[in-house]
C-alpha cells in the first residue's frame, strides 16, 4: 500500500475512532492444585476453585470448575475462556473451597485459600503458580497454577459422545464405576488435560454425556496430534483404580461423522504382559463426532461512481480528492468495511465500481481492482484500490445498482450447488442517493433472497433516502414487480450520515443488526440448524 493511501485509511480509521478499542484476544485458562490441606483427619478435600474478575472494585464471580472428591492435587478439567484486552488490567481473583459430599454450596463450604494476580500477568507467562492465601493474608502450604493457552483460529468446537462395553470390573460387591479422561499430548511429551467425564456408577457398559471441547485444546490445529485416553474406576477415597487406555487421534475420530462409530481397545499394559490370553479390558466407542455449523462469510463491495455525487476536484464532492484527508465515501467504507471485515473469512474483498465513464465508454460495472485475482487485501486495500482509480474516472451515470446485485448472486448461486453450499456473501453497497432501476432492483433483491447472500446497503451524504428504506423491506414484504414475494429479508440500509460522528459500537450495532438471523433463516431453511453453546453439555457439575 502506498504511503498516502495508508495515510488515508488511518486517517479515516482515527476519525471515527476504530483504533480507540484495545486489542482483543481469546485465551484459555486451565487450573491445577497441590498440596491441599486436609481440614479433616478422616477424609480429603473435596475441591472446587471460583474464579472472580474485578468490576468497578467489586469481585464478581466469573465461573467455577467441577467439584472433584477426595483430593489433595487436583487437575480441573473444565476451562475458562475468557477475552484478554491488552491495553487493560484484569484483575482475577482464584478461590478454594472444600464442598462437603452433602451439599455443593460455597455458602457452607470451608475456605482454603485465594489467590489474586492480572490476566496480563497468566498470558505473559504461560504457567503461573503462586502459593494460596488464607484469611488475614496467611500464607499456606497449598499452591495453585493457572496455565494459558491463546485460541489462534482453532477456536472453533466439536461435540464427542463416548460410552464403553465389556469393561473390567474391579470392584468386589458391585461393578465398577468408569469415567474417562482425555489427554493432549504436547511438542515437549507433556500431557494436557482435554476433558473428564462423568462418573457412571456400578455399569460395565457405560454411556457418558455428550460434552463439547475446542480444536484447540483437542489438538491445536494437528489433526494428527496423539490423544492418550484412560478409563479408570472411580473411588470415593480419590485413589481410582487404573482399567486401561489407548490412543487416538483427531483424524480417527472424525471417522465417526455422519452417525458412524470408531471404536478402540481399551488396553492395560500390565494385563497385557501377564495374561496369555488378554485380548482387551473393554471397548470404548466413539458414537458422536459433530463439528460446528462451519460457514465461510465472503464480502463484497460496490462504490457508486456517478456524478451526482460531484467533481472529486471540487471540495463539495463525496469523493473529493484530499491528499490527507478522508472523503465521505473513505468514511464509510472504512468505518462499515472494518465491522465486515472482521467476519470475512479470507479477509479478500473484490471491490466494484459502477456508474463511471472509463476513459470513453460508460461502464454499469466495473472492477475496482484491476491488478488483483482474487479482491484487494482487507478494506486497506480497496481503500488502495479506490484511492488509484478514482482520478482516473469520469463520474458518469445512472445510478443502477442492479447488475452488481446479479453479479454476486450469480456466484452465490454457483455456490448453493456445491456439495458443501457453506458460503455466504455480504454485498456492501456505497451510494449517495435514489437509485434509477429500482424495478430491476426489487427483482435482483427478490431473486437473491432465495440464494446464500445479503445486501448491506450504505447512503453517502444528505440525500433522500426513503426508496432505501423501502428495499429494507422492516415495514413489509419487499415484492418484485410481478408481485413475487421475497423469501426472507435480505436487504440492511444504513444511512451513514446518523453514525458519522457516533460510536463505532453503535455503527456496528446497526450494521450487523439483520445479518446474523438472514444467515440462520437461510441455512435453516435449507434444513442445516447451526449449533449454539447453550445446546452443549456442561461439564460443570462433574464430581470424581
């Protein structure tokens, strides 16, 4: 990108304050504990940790990890996911609480101890342990270490159900009690604990909850990663009795989409040795593999070239030509673009020109970025693109916005027809006033709202913008001329001119109003129901 037209864009990105907001990054926080006191002489703790985040000087509890019975050095299975602000201190407050067997309230619980630190402190150093404190300050024999692990784009989640047949029973007057442990096995052999199930009480044949995971705990991205997995008979004194393992991978387990089951040898290694005869100690079955409803967003811009919006020489135009300062289309593609941006999922946008002379012929579409395949590179680059042509342009006529609505339907529609069909495009349109083939328009809309695409339409400058607002089609059912109805309602109209000098979270809140439930309409009605978190098992109540 040139130096001016980053100047442009950086301008135009501090005017509208976009680069007010910290940076954002996901991260992942796993607790373990040692060395927990024994209150009392004839059992062991039963542990469970709260973690609270300071809000306005008030800790406010976060969440809490499962309860695990009679242990002194328990590793928590359950991870907290939390959104990490570089430019802001995150004050996270640990707590330590023995829940007696016969109830689970913190009320009621003994306090063990609580440590305190900033989530800036965690992320900087991976692993962070730190004795725990007890009342008045006291420091106590205990420790606890709180690891974290950033989501780099493998923060997407797969849902697994596993249940067991035949396993041993290690138990004299009833059967045994299985739960079953999954480990990642990291680049320094270390093991990391994924998830823990429930424990099934006396059942050789158990069934566990469904439970979801991230790839990136699961994996990190190797789809050949080595899972170490161990099935063990739970005890209420926290010494479980070891029934078997075996290994798999991520790859393995994808063998059991589409209602397949993959299914492993539960081996004991001992067993293996000693007993001539061993063939196993039972088999677990996987018999759900679901990753997430995975759709790819794909944005696509037009800009409006006619010459209603004035000279680009002349300061009074929309696309007047500033070496510095951003015109009012900048503006908007900057502001509105960066909240699409964020969702694209090659961050690749083919940008559009329409209603230009270019040099002699009058053009209804055009590319804005000649020297690009495939879009410019995120909107910096359509600003590039935008800021190189525009000089070379004569602002012409009408404004039609028909044809680029049919150019991208005609891709969307390619992409319905796909064996995947997981595509969906976002048309950014930049104009300033009434359109001038609003009959074609309403029959490209109509057309486009049975295909995998939404229309984000943004008004440049004070014109009037009531014919907009009827394409929005919130006061009705958008019709094409011949009276068809559109499927669903594909069309967001903004009027940039009500945000220009409002929050950027205002402006998104607005722009991305519609999207999300256009998106779900679509693919439901195509029978793909996307899955939402609340859907999932929680692993919270979990007590081995």
């Amino acid at each position: 990108m040139s130096d001016d037209s980053l100047n442009i864009y950086e301008s135009a990105a501090n005017t509208l304050g976009l680069f007010n907001s910290p940076c954002l990054a996901k991260v992942e926080l796993r607790v373990t504990c040692k060395g927990i006191s024994d209150r009392d002489a004839l059992s062991k703790p039963d542990p469970c940790v709260l973690i609270k985040m300071q809000s306005h000087g008030q800790w406010l509890e976060v969440d809490r990890t499962e309860v695990i019975r009679s242990s002194i050095s328990p590793t928590f299975s359950k991870v907290f996911t939390v959104d990490f602000y570089f430019e802001e201190v995150q004050r996270l407050r640990y707590e330590l609480y023995d829940i007696s067997s016969n109830h689970n309230g913190i009320k009621e619980a003994d306090f063990l101890g609580a440590m305190e630190c900033t989530l800036g402190q965690i992320v900087s150093q991976r692993k962070l342990t730190k004795p725990l404190l007890k009342q008045g300050s006291t420091v106590s024999k205990s420790f606890i270490m709180v690891t974290a692990e950033e989501l780099t784009g493998n923060d997407d989640y797969v849902e697994l159900s596993f249940s067991a047949r035949k396993l041993d029973d290690k138990d004299f007057f009833s059967k045994s009690d299985p739960f079953l442990e999954i480990f990642r096995m990291n680049d320094d052999d270390t093991l990391q604990l994924v998830h823990r199930t429930e424990t099934v009480m006396n059942n050789l044949n158990p069934v566990w909850k469904t439970f979801k995971t991230s790839l990136n705990s699961l994996c990190s991205g190797d789809h050949d990663r080595p899972l170490k997995c161990t099935v063990w008979d739970w005890d209420s004194n926290g010494k479980h009795d070891y029934i078997g393992e075996y290994q798999a991978t991520f790859k393995e387990m994808r063998g059991a989409m589409d209602g397949r089951q993959v299914q492993w040898e539960c081996i004991n290694p001992k067993y293996q040795i000693k007993k001539k005869n061993y063939k196993n100690s039972g088999i677990v079955i996987l018999n759900q593999f679901k990753l997430p409803f995975d759709c790819h967003l794909s944005s696509q811009v037009a800009i409006d070239f006619t010459a209603s919006n004035g000279d680009p020489h002349n300061s009074c135009s929309l696309h007047y030509i500033h070496p510095y300062q951003p015109n009012e289309y900048l503006k908007a593609l900057v502001a509105v673009g960066e909240i699409c941006q964020d969702y694209d999922s090659d961050k690749m946008f083919p940008a559009f020109g329409f209603g230009a002379q270019i040099p002699v012929t009058v053009c209804v579409l055009f590319c804005v970025f000649p020297t690009y395949v495939y879009g410019c590179a995120g909107i910096q680059g359509v600003v590039e693109a935008y800021q190189t042509c525009l000089p070379k342009l004569q602002l012409y006529g009408p404004t039609n916005i028909a044809p680029i609505i049919q150019k991208v339907a005609s891709s969307a529609s390619q992409e319905m027809h796909t064996k995947e069909a997981m595509q969906y495009f976002i048309l950014l349109i930049l104009t300033d006033g009434v359109i001038t083939d609003m009959a074609d328009t309403r029959e490209a809309i109509v057309q486009a709202s049975h295909l995998p695409m939404s229309i984000i339409i943004v008004g440049v400058g004070s014109a009037d913008f009531s014919d907009m607002q009827m394409l929005d089609g919130d006061d009705g059912i958008l019709r094409s001329p011949k009276g068809e109805p559109c499927l669903r309602d594909i069309v967001q109209f903004v009027p940039f001119r009500n945000f220009k000098h409002g929050s950027p979270a205002e402006l998104a809140k607005t722009v991305l109003a519609e999207v999300p439930n256009q998106v779900v309409d679509y693919y439901n009605n195509k029978g793909i129901k996307p899955k939402v978190p609340s859907e999932f098992e929680s692993s919270r109540t979990f007590a081995p």
